[in-house]
C-alpha cells in the first residue's frame, strides 16, 4: 500500500449545498453551548469534572480502561494496581495538555510547536514515551492489525518526505480562515489525522485540536468543547469517515459526520453545563442552611473543583482552619450529600466524593 498523500489546503470542489444545513444547524447548537459559558464566572472550576471526563473517553478511544472516578480517586490519594496508574496517567497527560495549550493560546495561535509541546507532556512517563515525544516522526507508519506488515496495513499516512510540507501547509491552514469555522476544523481534524505525524498519540493530538481551534476562531469564550463522548460512541463511524476520504476522497461525507457530531455534543454538552449550574445554584443554598458559615461558598467551590477528596487536603486548598472546617464537613456528609469513599483510619484522612456532580459529568441516570 503506498503512503496517503495529504491535499493542499483550503480544500475545492466541497459539495457546498449538501453541507450548508448541517453547517447552520451545528453552528447554531455551539452558539448556544457558548452562550452558557459565558455566562460561568470561572467555568475552569465549575466545569472541571467534565474537563477530566472528555480526558477519559479521548483515552478510552485509543484503549484506556480507568474511569472519571477512578481518575479523582487516584488524585485524592487512593492508590490503584499497576496497569490501572497508567492508564490513569494517561488520562492526567491529557489533562496537562489541553491546559499548557489553552494557556498557550492566550496571547499566541496553534503552532507546530505548540502541537510538539503537547505531544511531549501526553506521552511524558507513559506507554508511548519510547516513541519520540514531542517529535514528529522521521520514518514511515501506518495502521492496522497488532503486528502487520504494511503491506497488511488498513492505512498508510503520509511519507516521511512529504511530512513536513503538509505539516507547514497544515499550520498555514489552522491561521487562515475557510468559508466557515466549523468545516475549516472538521477539514484540521483530519487532515491531523491522515498526516499522522507522530510514531504515537496522534488521535488525542487530533482530538484536543478541536476545543483549541474552536477557541482561537473566538467560537468558544473558554477552549472548553468535549467532543470525544460522540466520537467513543460513533468509534467505528469515526474511523469509517476518516478511511473514505484517503480511499475515496469522501470529504464531503467526513464533514456532515463531525457536524453531525459537533451538533449532537454541542447539546448533550450544553444540558450538563445547565444540570451543573443548576446544582451549584441549590447547593449554594442548602450549605448556606446546613452550615451556617461564612465558609459556606468556598466549600462548595472546593467541592466543584476536585469532587473527590481527602478531607486533609481540602482543608489546605480552602486554607480554612482544620478546627473549623471538619465540624462543616461532617454536617455536610451528614446530610447526604457527600459520599465516603474511604473510611478514616490511623492517621489517613476519610475521602469524601460529591456524588451528584459526578453523576452529572458521567451522564449517569439516577433514578
């Protein structure tokens, strides 16, 4: 099979009639996700469990096993089998990513460096950093069967020679502006994709482009935009899409299936933000009324931001009194709404999870 060779962009000759419905409709529905987020005084805080869960599932696509609250757990402390700590690792790398980028993109667009920087930090003490962190690849890959030649291979990227003329042609493309936004970023995504320039980790790269790119065209208020639970669900479709276009030249197909995409997430997105908002605002009132404290709002920000929890370490991030702090705890765990997780016992802290928000970023039903 001989290698993909990538299209100079800005794409012709794209079936504009067939895409322009699906352009408004997604368009319209990431309006809507945008307009509550601007709405959020600091959504990195409020949002941060669905931050770490569109982590989990772009991991899960490429093979991960943990899960939100396994991810939490780790973090708060509790420690996992071998095999469970790397995926988790991998799952914070990407974390890491996303906002070394989104500092990044405040003062500066998406580079080829920054996409190099990103690549070193997700590949950082995980499977893959053997491959080259933060390198793009000088030999040829290609996809297929654990094990296969490439004669076996499902798909061939871009050779080696071409690599970084389409690489440049892509950056060039990321800084310009298309027709519209949105099938501009479809168009980044996989051209990402089928470039393939990394030895590892090139479908989170490719995944993580698109919040960054959504934020820079001043489509989103914060690079915030989670994507991967659509694609984890429509996996196969996803890869399908993406095979089309080397092996048909299918762009027009690609693009309806990633609007389809953005549309759908746009609002499953936009209900979680509302059910999160939602609980913060009845939250807000019933620890004001179970606590009494003046501490009361800053408790409960601490309990948005890192949802599970050793009780030690919220009293150093809320930098409230142990003494005073632990008697509000309690009255908060005893009224239902923090969960234990792990008992108190010797000298190690009770690690506490507030179950409703996690709920909320796993999409869990509670009936």
């Amino acid at each position: 099979m001989q290698p993909y060779i990538s299209k100079v962009l800005p794409l012709e000759a794209l079936d504009y009639r067939r895409l322009l419905s699906h352009v408004g409709q997604a368009n319209a529905a990431l309006a809507r996700y945008d307009g509550l987020l601007q709405g959020i005084v600091n959504p990195s805080v409020l949002l941060s469990p669905i931050t770490t869960q569109e982590a989990v599932l772009s991991s899960k696509i490429e093979g991960t096993q943990a899960t939100l609250d396994e991810v939490l757990e780790h973090e708060a402390g509790m420690e996992m089998d071998l095999f469970k700590t790397q995926d988790i690792q991998e799952i914070v790398n990407y974390r890491k990513a996303l906002m070394l980028a989104s500092d990044y993109l405040l003062d500066r667009p998406i580079s080829l460096a920054l996409i190099r920087e990103m690549h070193k930090l997700l590949l950082d003490s995980v499977r893959g950093r053997d491959k080259e962190p933060g390198e793009f690849r000088q030999d040829q890959n290609w996809i297929g069967s654990k094990g296969c030649k490439i004669e076996q291979a499902t798909f061939v990227p871009v050779s080696p020679l071409q690599l970084h003329t389409s690489l440049d042609n892509l950056a060039s493309y990321i800084q310009s502006d298309d027709i519209d936004p949105l099938l501009q970023l479809a168009v980044v995504h996989a051209q990402f994709e089928l470039i393939h320039p990394f030895k590892d980790g090139n479908g989170r790269i490719g995944r993580l482009l698109i919040p960054l790119f959504l934020f820079q065209k001043k489509k989103l208020a914060a690079p915030m935009f989670y994507l991967s639970a659509y694609l984890e669900e429509n996996r196969d479709e996803y890869y399908e899409r993406l095979g089309k276009i080397s092996k048909e030249n299918d762009w027009d197909g690609w693009i309806v299936f990633f609007l389809k995409a953005i549309t759908v997430q746009a609002t499953e997105n936009s209900e979680k933000v509302h059910q999160i908002l939602t609980l913060y605002e009845d939250m807000k009132q019933s620890i004001v009324k179970i606590t009494r404290s003046q501490y009361a709002i800053q408790i409960l920000d601490a309990l948005f931001d890192h949802p599970v929890f050793q009780t030690t370490d919220l009293v150093i991030r809320t930098d409230i009194p142990k003494q005073t702090l632990m008697p509000l705890i309690r009255q908060i765990r005893e009224s239902g709404h923090l969960r234990v997780v792990r008992e108190a016992s010797g000298r190690r802290a009770a690690t506490l999870a507030f179950s409703a928000l996690l709920n909320i970023a796993e999409g869990r039903k509670i009936l």
